[in-house]
C-alpha cells in the first residue's frame, strides 16, 4: 500500500473541494454517513440471518430449503415498499419546499 504523507493528502483533499466544491461537503459527508449506517446495519443483519441460516441447515429438512426463495420475495417486496414511500416522501418534501418558497416570495413582493 502507497505511503501517504501531510502533502499528498492534502493534495487530494485541495483536489477534492476544487472538483465538488465546498459548499456541498457538509451534504456529501451527510449521504457519506447515512450509506455508512445502512451498510453497517445490513451486513449486522446478514451476519444475523447467516447464523440463524447456518443453525437451521443443520437439522434442515428438504421443505425448509423452499422457505428460502419465499424469504427473499418477501425482502424484494419490502424493498419495493420501502422505494415506493421514498419516492412518496421525496415528493411530499418537493411540496413543502415549493410551497415554502412560493410564500417568501409572495412575503417579499408584497402582492398578497
């Protein structure tokens, strides 16, 4: 692995606010640090179920090997779900935002 000394990290890190910007760092470490969360939370949840797995394959019957696509269709459609009411926050936010700048602008015109 490179030896990475004060110069050349600073060097990336002048590179890297030159290329995004400084404004946007805060919202970047932001999504930086949520991706980071759910990363962790899903591999805890993998190492749960693969233990939990591992227990039951060893006094698996033939039928508890068909409970595994039925699990799986079931984690799809809570990702589907849980997509589906993103989308429906993100748009709820977009109002919000719209309508919040509609009154300041209609505050500072003074035409209402």
């Amino acid at each position: 692995m490179a030896d990475l000394g004060w110069p050349e990290l600073s060097i990336i890190v002048i590179a890297f606010v030159l290329l995004f910007g400084w404004k946007k760092m805060p919202d970047m470490a932001r999504s930086l640090g949520r991706s980071a969360r759910i990363f962790k939370s899903e591999v805890d949840q993998m190492h749960t179920d693969g233990s939990a797995g591992a227990r039951a394959e060893a006094t698996a019957s033939p039928t508890t090997y068909a409970a595994g696509p039925a699990s799986l269709a079931d984690a799809e459609a809570r990702a589907a779900a849980a997509d589906a009411e993103l989308a429906s926050l993100r748009a709820d936010a977009e109002v919000a935002r719209l309508r919040a700048e509609r009154e300041a602008l209609d505050r500072t015109s003074g035409s209402h």
